[in-house]
C-alpha cells in the first residue's frame, strides 16, 4: 500500500499542512502557518496525541457518568479532535462546533472527515459573534480552543466573554479553555482575576515544570458556577504520560494575587510563544 503523502493548501487564515503519522496508519497531524493545530487519529478518535486535549477530555470524562451524552459548545474547531472523542466516548451528544476559517473547515471535511452519525455540527462563523448570540443555558461544557496563529486573540480574554460564557452553560456547567502562558503568568493571571468576576469556582490544569516558571506552554482553564471535579481530574491527570496538577483554592488565589480583571475593549493577545514552545504541548 502507497504510503500517505503530506499536502499543503492555502486556507482562509493561513497556510495548512496535513502530515500523515508514519507510526499510526491513518493518524494526522495538521498544521497552519507551522504551528500545530491538531492530531487526528481517524481509526482511533479516542487516540489523544496532545497533552493539553487529552486534559480537555479528562474535563469530558469527569463531568457525568460513562456514557452519558453532553451538549458541547466547541469555540475553535481545527480537526475537531475533542469533538470526535466525545462523539465516540458519549454517543447521542449534541455538539456545535464554531469555526471562523472555512477553507480550513472544508480541507478537515475532504481529507479527515467525520464519522457518520457523529451528531457534530460545524458553523463558519466568528467564535465570539456566535458565543454572544448561543441560546442561554444551553451547553454543559463550553470548550475555548481559539488561536490566531499561536495567540488567543484579544476579544476573547476580557469580562465580556467572560460573561457570555457564563450565560451559555447550565447551572453546573463547564468552562473549559486552552490558554498558554510562562512566568511571570501576567496573561494567565489576568484571566483568572476576568473569570472569578463571572464564576464562583476556577482550577487550572497544567504541568509542573510549567506552574514553576521553567516553560512556556498550555494551561487548562476550568470555570464553573457549582462544584468542580477536583479529585477525579486530580487522578486522571496524575496518571497522564507527562502528569499535570490541579491548581485550585488559596494556591490558584496565590499565582492570581493582585491581578485585575480585563475590562471590555482593553483585552490584549495571549503572549506570543518562543520559537520553541510551537511544537504540541
């Protein structure tokens, strides 16, 4: 059998790559402007081949009981990797993915498409535009994973996604954001002081070397108006190839300090990565 072969296409934000994985037959990665997007295994959508999403999903898992199905909001699309695994772990959820590159969403249908029946819906539209009109209550996990190129754009770090984002979760429901930041944490604690304004609960997830200031790279970002999964996600992560902590209470009130909230309209990008900090967390 010929083996896959990469490709490149211009996209409507930049230039995408889709690079087979010589170690998994039919496994993807693909990649805008060379920055790693998101890994695809079309065999196997449980396969997580980057830290940050296989986080994500511990969120997923821990949030009901096996099996059950969960209305997802995804801001951010890319592969749809997440989506593909709740599809597969919660069959019957409901997931609306929002994704603002449409040559990118149609070069993910050609050449990694869906399962059928998956029950995921893609939108092309801004992710802000179609947080801010998603009907109320609606989603039990709410997941931001929205870069342009690698920077989280300002629109959506300030108290007014912040507040949308509340407004679209049932009571219960999770806020679960990809962030990136290194010491001294400016970006990152200005988002937990944005995000306590809008909920009563937040924990971050992220790997030690990190929280230490030693890299740069992803932190997961949980916000909830009820009770968190600590102990569970504490467990699941722990046991992790390369294991994450749980950074809540008067440790997580700690890295905060005195950080204030961002405002509407003066929100900033997420810093930009160093050069060595692109490959996959």
């Amino acid at each position: 059998m010929r083996e896959p072969l990469p490709s490149s296409r211009p996209v409507d934000l930049g230039a995408a790559r889709l690079i087979p994985d010589l170690d998994r037959e039919r496994g993807w990665l693909l990649t805008v402007d060379g920055a790693p997007q998101s890994y695809v295994d079309l065999d196997d959508p449980t396969y997580l081949e980057f830290e940050y999403v296989r986080r994500l999903a511990h969120v997923l898992d821990a949030m009901a009981p096996p099996g059950r199905p969960l209305d997802l909001l995804h801001l951010g699309g890319g592969a749809c990797t997440l989506p593909r695994y709740a599809a597969a772990t919660r069959p019957g959820s409901r997931q609306r993915v929002v994704e603002a590159d449409g040559a990118l969403a149609a070069l993910v249908a050609e050449r990694l498409p869906l399962p059928p029946g998956s029950g995921i819906e893609v939108e092309i539209a801004d992710a802000g535009a179609a947080l801010r009109a998603a009907p109320p209550a609606a989603a039990d996990v709410l997941v931001a994973d929205v870069f342009g190129g690698a920077r989280i754009p300002a629109r959506f770090t300030t108290l007014g996604h912040a507040a949308a984002a509340a407004r679209a979760l049932r009571p219960g429901g999770v806020y679960a954001a990809n962030l990136a930041d290194g010491a001294p944490f400016a970006f990152l604690r200005s988002q937990l002081a944005t995000f306590a304004v809008h909920f009563a609960e937040l924990c971050l997830i992220a790997e030690p070397a990190l929280l230490r200031g030693r890299r740069f790279g992803n932190v997961v970002l949980l916000a909830s108006q009820g009770a968190l999964p600590l102990a569970e996600l504490a467990r699941r992560t722990a046991g992790d190839p390369f294991p994450a902590r749980v950074v809540h209470g008067e440790e997580l009130a700690a890295l905060r300090g005195d950080a204030a909230p961002v405002p509407e309209g003066r929100g900033i990008p997420s810093p930009r990565p160093p050069s060595a900090a692109l490959d996959p967390d």
